[in-house]
C-alpha cells in the first residue's frame, strides 16, 4: 500500500510538470491534470527502472532549475503560470546540454501521452486511437521469442 501512495504522488508530480510543458492554450488542446496522472501512473507501472529514475531525476531537475533559467531561486512548484510557463521555454533552449536533457525527457513521455488524446488528435485532423489492446505489456514479446526459438535450424 505505501509504494502505491508513492506511486501516486509520483504521478501527480511528474503530471504537474507535463502540464506545464504542454500548457491547454489556443485551438489544440494541452494536458490536463486529470487525464494525465492516471497515464503517468500506468507508465511508471510498466516502465523499466532506469526510464522511471530518469523521468523522476528529469522533474527534480525541472523544479529545481529556475535559479538557472529565470534567475529565481524558489523552486518551479512556487512560480505563477507566467513565470512557469519561461521558465520551461527556457529550459528547453538553454545552451547548457545538461539542462535540456531533462526537459527532453519530460517531452517524450508528455508527447507521447498527448498525442494519444483523442481530442489531440481530432484537432490534428487525424482519427483516434482505438483501445489500447495491452499486448505490448510482454504477451506479444513471448510469443515472438519462442516461436523464433523453435523455427531455428537444429
């Protein structure tokens, strides 16, 4: 149960920083809060360790990073939407590599969920996604494997 509760307010955190990223502003829509936790949650589910350590690592560095960006030393989860909003167009384009890397983490798995939106993809003209089938979760990867196991010169 307390690695569940963690595992949520991990969500919620990394949420609040897609949210941010990839603000609800304009005729695409952006990412809510609400239907964004619950993808983030699944993808720290099934994700290996080191995408999860790279992607926890990637939002402290996005909430500690103002000082640097912007020039404010309070953490991102003190900053109003405007000053959040530079600071992350900021951290996307710093000349420093270091700083950029964890902002390109945190698009990567942002755009992925993003663009799975139905209404993310409708106002791009294209047609939604059906259900997600679940079969890339290591029932197809099985059967891949054996069969290529068992067709093999003997």
């Amino acid at each position: 149960m307390p690695i569940r509760v963690l595992n949520r307010a991990i969500s919620q955190a990394i949420s609040w920083s897609l949210c941010a990223i990839f603000p609800d502003n304009g005729p695409i829509p952006g990412l809510t809060r609400q239907s964004t936790c619950d993808r983030v949650e699944q993808v720290l589910q099934e994700a290996p360790a080191l995408l999860i350590l790279g992607l926890v690592g990637s939002w402290v560095a996005f909430v500690l990073a103002p000082v640097v960006t912007i020039g404010w030393p309070v953490p991102a989860l003190l900053l109003s939407n405007a000053a959040l909003d530079r600071h992350a167009s900021k951290m996307a384009s710093h000349p420093w590599y270091w700083l950029r890397q964890p902002m390109l983490m945190l698009k990567t798995v942002g755009g992925a969920i993003w663009g799975e939106r139905p209404e993310v993809r409708i106002a791009l003209g294209l047609q939604p996604f059906d259900s997600d089938p679940g079969t890339w979760r290591g029932d197809f990867e099985v059967q891949a494997d054996s069969s290529m196991n068992n067709s093999g010169p003997s």
